[in-house]
C-alpha cells in the first residue's frame, strides 16, 4: 500500500484540523479529524476533500472522526446537499465513518449517516482497521 505524503488542514488558530493521506492503488482519501469540529470547521474541511476529489479522483472515502469532539450538526444539510453531490461527481462511491467515543457525538454522526445512506455506501465503524478492511470490500 503506497501512500502520498500526508498533509494538514488548520483551523482559523493555526491547530491542525484535518490530516489527508492519499493511497493511490487503492483510490483511498484517508480523513484524520481533529479538535472540537464546528459546523464551519466541518464545512471549510470538506470543501478541501472536494478540492482533492477534483484533483484526485479518489473513489473510497476513510473518515476519522475519533478524535474530535463538537457540535457540526449545522453542517449536516450541506454536506447532504452540496457536498455529497459533488463529490459524487468526481468519483466518490463509498465512505466509512470511525466515530468518536463522545455518545452525544455518536448520535450526531449515526443521524447523518443515516440520511447519506440513501445515495451511498456508507457505514459507521468503532475502529480505523474495520472501517478500512470494509472500505476496500467495497471495490
């Protein structure tokens, strides 16, 4: 498995918030979340996945959210419906989701999955290594 090097989106107070990985053989967008998410945080995030779904066509979306805690509940409809729809365009046909352990997150996260199912594969997992083996079944 070869990956890019991997790089860093930071928020608005020069804190890392999200870290890309890229593997090219597996068209696989690796999606490392961290800190207290906002709803813009969230936003201005997934707008750069977009920027690299463009530039990339990467098809498997591996998002890592065990690491954040925070309300992005706000951001839930456009990521439905601006989001997805692009990134579909560019190529995108599968996502899974590592959640947080915060309860009040895990809610959060299973109600907005619950709406993308409907357009994707897309599935909520407790640890990175389930979330990629069943990403990469999805092939």
């Amino acid at each position: 498995m070869d990956e890019e090097q991997p790089f860093f989106l930071h928020d608005e107070y020069g804190l890392p918030l999200l870290r890309y990985t890229y593997y090219p053989a597996e068209q696989l967008l690796h999606t490392q979340w961290y800190g207290n998410l906002t709803a813009d945080s969230v936003i201005f995030g997934a707008q750069t996945t977009l920027v690299l779904a463009q530039q990339l066509g990467y098809a498997y979306l591996l998002n890592d959210t065990s690491q954040t805690t925070g309300d992005w509940s706000e951001a839930m409809a456009w990521l439905e419906y601006e989001w997805l729809p692009q990134a579909q365009e560019y190529g995108l046909r599968a996502c899974a989701y590592v959640y947080t352990q915060n309860m009040d997150n895990q809610l959060m996260a299973l109600d907005f999955l619950t709406h993308l199912e409907a357009y994707l594969p897309i599935k909520p997992f407790p640890d990175l290594e389930a979330a990629r083996a069943w990403l990469l079944q999805q092939r």
